[in-house]
C-alpha cells in the first residue's frame, strides 16, 4: 500500500482513493481500527424484555450474544465457546440462562461465566482454569433510550461522546412520543455483493441519487402522489453533527406543511402526534426538520418515515450482510403499525421497490473499485466543496440538502479512525446540553 489511510480520503477536495472499497488489507484494518473500537449497534431494549431473554447479533464479524440478567440488566459477549471456538448459541432469539456448546458440552451462563465442563475431574484433571475460561464480554455496553450499543473497546468514549450532536436527531425517532419506539418483531437480513461503506455513504447523505435512481418509484405512482419539487437544491439540508455521523432532513415553515411533507398514509398519525412531539422536542425537531435519512458511524442507518434502522454488516471487502428493523412508536395505534410495517416491506424489504434500486448502484461501484485502471481513478464526493455553512436553529455543519457534506465527513472520519492506532481521534463533543441530558437520564 503506498499511501497511508490518512491520505486516502481527501475531505478538503472530496477525492477518495477507490481501493478503500476493495483491498483486503484496508479491510482486515478496519475489523480493528473501526469494528473494534466503535460503538455499534445492537438492537433495542424491547427485542429482549423479559429476565433470561436473549438475542444474536454481530459486531464487526464478531458474532454476539446479548442478554438481559436476572435483575435486568443487559449484557453482550462474543458467541464463541472458549475451547474450540463453536459458536454457543445458534438461535436469533429466545429465553435462557445458559448456553451449552453444541460440539462438547462446555456450559456458559447468561452472565459469561463457564459454569459446566463435562469430564473437569476425569479428563483435565481438575486442573481446567475455569474462572478464566467464561465468554469474552464486550468491552462496554450501554442504551441510548431503548436502543443498546456495544463496544469492544474498554478505552472507547462513553456511548453520549461518540453519538455528539447526533443525540439531539435522534431524538426525532426514538423521544418523540411518551414510551418512544419499539422494532416490530422480525429483523429483514438479506446479503449484498458490495463493500459496506456504500450503502453507509448512501443513507448519510445521498439525496442526489433520489429523482435518478428511484425515478420509477415516483412515476409509477407508487408513493401515491408527488411530494417532491422538481430540480435539485431545495427543500432543505443535509446535516453534519461531526464525528462521521450525518443526517437529511426537510425544512417546513408550518406545522400543516410538516405533515404534508409525509406520506399519505402517514399524515393523519403525524398531525395527531404533533402536539407531544413539539411539547417533548419543540417546534424546531418536532415539525420544522423532518428527518429522512441518517448514518451513525460505521455503521447504522435510518429511514426515518418508512420506519427501518439498518445495521450494514461487513462481510469482507466485497460482502456486505444488511440487516433491518421496522420501528414504530410504541404507542402508535395498531392500524398505524400495520401500515408503517406493510411500507416498510413493501418498499425497503428485501425486495422493495426502493431497495432493489440502491442495491444496483452499490454493487456496481463496488465492483469498479476491483478494477486495475478504474480503481486508478478516484471516487469524487466534491459536491458542495467551500458551501458549507450553519444554521441558527440547528446543531452541526450544514449543506444544501443535494450535497457531499456528510460523505466528505463520513469518510474523513474513517481515515481518522483507520490511522490513529492505540488513541482514539479527537470527537466533536456535544457540548453542555447533552451533558445535561445525559445527567438527566434523558
Ligand atoms: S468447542 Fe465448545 S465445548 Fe468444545
Ligand atoms: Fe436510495
């Protein structure tokens, strides 16, 4: 390699270095510098509400368990029995208060500790060194209003540091109601031959691609009326909160326009929340942004109105395993959960008229980044170079709502993060308010 990961990414002009996207070697790099030191996604509280429930999930390529305590309180550690390294728990989800490895027997509690191993006295001798032997715990666990983080990195900023700003739009989703969101039951997985990064860069901040890419959504009539002004540079912004997270939201001057801004389906739910939404949030996050896409560094990403939160799994330079949750608000009425899960399905599912499209673009970049010539040439996320700015009402680093800003970010971000070995890059901080937040348990 004859550039150092810093000088991979050049945020100043927006140029990339396309082998980003394909050499194993970046790729065995960011298992560590990346997968190993971030704050990662792992579900939501409700997935495991009761004493002993259980849930899989992935860190990186790492496999986990994640599991509510007696008591309450949750934990996560790596799904890999100490002896030979079968992994202990095969299920997605369910209930229990041990894990006995399927190839011999070593038991595990829910708490880690290796509880059983069958021949101790005939076999080892009495001599195994039981207490060290237990599942490898995640480095620190925390939640950020129901939904848990995890990382493998005990010196890694608290989960508060790491999200900033970001905190403050999420709260869009998760503190908009009284009991804030639940995920449906089922999560869609689905594969997809494209370096992860791509479909990160994509929900962080991509608004360009929309009149392209999903042109034949919005001719077909699909999305039941045009809701989208024609050209490019309108309607609102895209947002960099710093450290690498990003977000596109619409700007209303009303509340009536706010909810008109929705989809159909949606609006008479968004016109009867409104009142507690502006009484928990104000009217700034409560109806005059109106968040559409999101990505949190590395690597989850949100739809705010179809309702899905995606984790982009990385599966190899060239692999990537999507998995994805429909939320709602918990105390949504029924009907209006069946219409946010059916949209959800229907349009960001495996197969969803949406997905299918984005699907293409992230695999054909993705295999021109494997090209001896192509890969010569760098990737370009310049748009909006020099014509970034603020906002009085809003927190971060703002663009036009078409604009590179967040991916210039994202990307700066990654290099940071790939080259600053055994320290962490100096994070944006949220400042007081969400320090206050934080002390306030909110
Ligand atoms: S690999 Fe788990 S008991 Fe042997
Ligand atoms: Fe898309």
């Amino acid at each position: 390699m004859d550039a150092s990961f810093r000088d991979m990414v050049d945020g100043r002009t927006g140029l990339i270095d396309r082998r980003i996207f394909a050499d194993p070697l970046v790729y065995e790099r960011e298992l560590a510098q990346i997968f190993g030191r971030c704050w990662l996604l792992l579900g939501h509280e409700c997935q495991i509400p009761n004493e002993n429930d259980y849930m899989t999930a992935y860190m990186g390529e790492d496999p986990v368990i994640v599991s509510r305590l007696a008591g309450g309180r949750i934990v996560a550690h790596l799904n890999m029995c100490r002896h030979r390294g079968n992994r202990v728990c095969r299920a997605d989800s369910g209930n229990a208060r041990s894990f006995t490895c399927p190839f011999h027997g070593w038991t595990f509690g829910n708490d880690g500790r290796l509880d059983h191993v069958p021949g101790l006295d005939e076999v080892y001798y009495g001599e195994l060194d039981v207490a060290s032997n237990g599942l490898v715990p995640v480095g620190q666990l925390d939640t950020y209003k129901g939904l848990i983080w995890a990382t493998w990195d005990r010196d890694a900023p608290p989960l508060l540091d790491y999200l900033g700003d970001m905190a403050w739009y999420l709260d869009l989703v998760l503190d908009r109601r009284e009991g804030g969101i639940e995920f449906l039951p089922g999560v869609h997985k689905w594969q997809v031959h494209c370096n992860w990064k791509f479909p990160a860069d994509n929900f962080i901040g991509d608004s360009y691609h929309g009149p392209v890419s999903h042109k034949s959504a919005w001719v077909s009539g699909f999305e039941g009326q045009p809701r989208r002004k024609p050209g490019y540079g309108y309607e609102g912004f895209q947002i960099s909160p710093g450290n690498g997270h990003g977000l596109g939201a619409r700007w209303a001057e009303s509340p009536e326009e706010y909810v008109a801004m929705g989809l159909p389906e949606f609006q008479e739910y968004d016109r009867a929340r409104l009142p507690e939404a502006e009484q928990r949030l104000g009217p700034v996050r409560a109806w005059k942004i109106s968040p559409m896409h999101a990505t949190i560094f590395p690597n989850v990403s949100i739809l705010w109105q179809g309702g899905t939160i995606r984790v982009w799994h990385p599966r190899g330079p060239g692999l990537t395993q999507a998995w994805g949750w429909c939320f709602v608000d918990r105390d949504a009425p029924a009907p209006m959960k069946k219409i946010v899960r059916l949209h959800e399905t229907h349009r960001h599912g495996t197969s969803g008229t949406w997905e299918t499209d984005d699907i293409d673009n992230w695999v054909m970049s993705t295999q021109a980044s494997r090209g001896h010539v192509a890969r010569a040439y760098p990737a370009n996320i310049s748009m909006g170079v020099g014509h970034e700015s603020s906002f009085p009402e809003l927190r971060g680093r703002i663009g036009k709502f078409q604009s590179e800003i967040n991916q210039r970010a994202f990307y700066s971000h990654w290099a940071e993060m790939m080259a600053s070995e055994g320290r962490w890059p100096a994070l944006e901080r949220g400042g007081e308010s969400v320090a206050e937040r934080a002390a306030g348990g909110r």
